[in-house]
C-alpha cells in the first residue's frame, strides 16, 4: 500500500525537466516523463527553437513540447499541440549528430 500523500508528490514532480546528458553524444538534453495518465519519456535539446526551427524539426519527424517554467522557477515539458499559438518556450525531441562511418578496410 502506496502512501497518497507520497503518490501525489511523485506524479507531480513526474514532468519536471531534469537536465542530464546524453549517455551516446554526451550533448546536454531535458528529460521528462510528459502527461498524467498514458505519460511518455521525453528526452529534448534544452534550446528553444523559433517558429522555423519547430518547421525544420517537425519535417525532420521530432516531436516539438512545450517548456513551461513555474512561478517558483520550475521547468515542466508538456504536449505540444502545433496548431495552438503558446507563449511558452517550444523545445523539439533529442537526435545524436550523425556519427562518422568508418571507412571500409582494403
């Protein structure tokens, strides 16, 4: 048996952007599990993008989320619905850069 009061600071806390690095680039990424009930884990590049970066990653396939920071300076990733105007930062999924290919041996 859960505590409720114990269950309530976990499922509040569950979307607050926890900065780390990527363990395959090592480039710094937000990770966060978005939404309540069917959550995902997100793991997004800390920048903000511009309404033609959120086009360029949207057509690259990444999903774009919203970064809401909190009146006490917390930061939370949450859903982004593209065709609803946010004032919010809008960060995009995570990709590693693309790694050199080895040349084939002789």
């Amino acid at each position: 048996m859960t505590n409720p009061g114990i269950a309530a600071k976990i499922a509040a806390s569950a979307d607050h952007a926890k900065p780390g690095t990527c363990p395959r680039c090592g480039k710094p990424v937000l990770r966060a599990r978005a939404g309540r009930i069917a959550a995902l884990d997100v793991v997004a590049d800390p920048q903000p993008l511009d309404l033609n970066g959120e086009i360029l990653a949207r057509l690259d396939g990444r999903l774009t989320w919203r970064l809401i920071t909190t009146a006490l300076g917390i930061q939370r990733i949450a859903w982004r619905s593209p065709t609803v105007p946010t004032s919010d930062l809008v960060i995009a999924d995570h990709t590693c850069p693309p790694q050199p290919i080895q040349e084939a041996l002789l």
